[in-house]
C-alpha cells in the first residue's frame, strides 16, 4: 500500500490473512490503482469512467474500450 496517512494511522483493519506491503514513497507504478487512474487520463474519463460506481466496472469499461482501440490502427 502507499503510504498515504490515513494507511498508515494505526487506525487500518486488516484481516489476519492479509499481508500489507508498503510501496516506497513516489512509486505510482507500483500502485495498480494509479494505471487505472491513468488510463482513465487517456481514455475519455466523462465517457468511460465517470458512469461507473466500482473500480471493478471502470476496469471493465476500459478493457472493452482499450482493446476496440488498439483494433482501430
């Protein structure tokens, strides 16, 4: 995880079978949220992103639209 303040409060549950790893301070690639961000960057956001509610949906709406894309050339 990212060592954003409210991650590393104390105040984080994590279930007993979990393992957190902290990524290092400024690594975005290594946090797969920020390639998602990204794509929604380079993609339309308004059209692609902002209709959807969960991260899974928003994943799924940029695959179908990346692999249309890359199709296109």
């Amino acid at each position: 995880m990212d060592q954003a303040a409210w991650h590393t409060s104390g105040k984080l549950k994590v279930a007993d079978n979990i393992t957190i790893v902290p990524l290092p301070p400024k690594s975005p690639e290594l946090n797969l949220i920020e390639n998602i961000w990204h794509l929604c960057e380079i993609i339309d956001y308004q059209t692609e992103c902002s209709n959807h509610t969960s991260i899974l949906s928003i994943i799924t709406a940029l695959h179908g639209t990346c692999c249309t894309t890359s199709h296109r050339k």
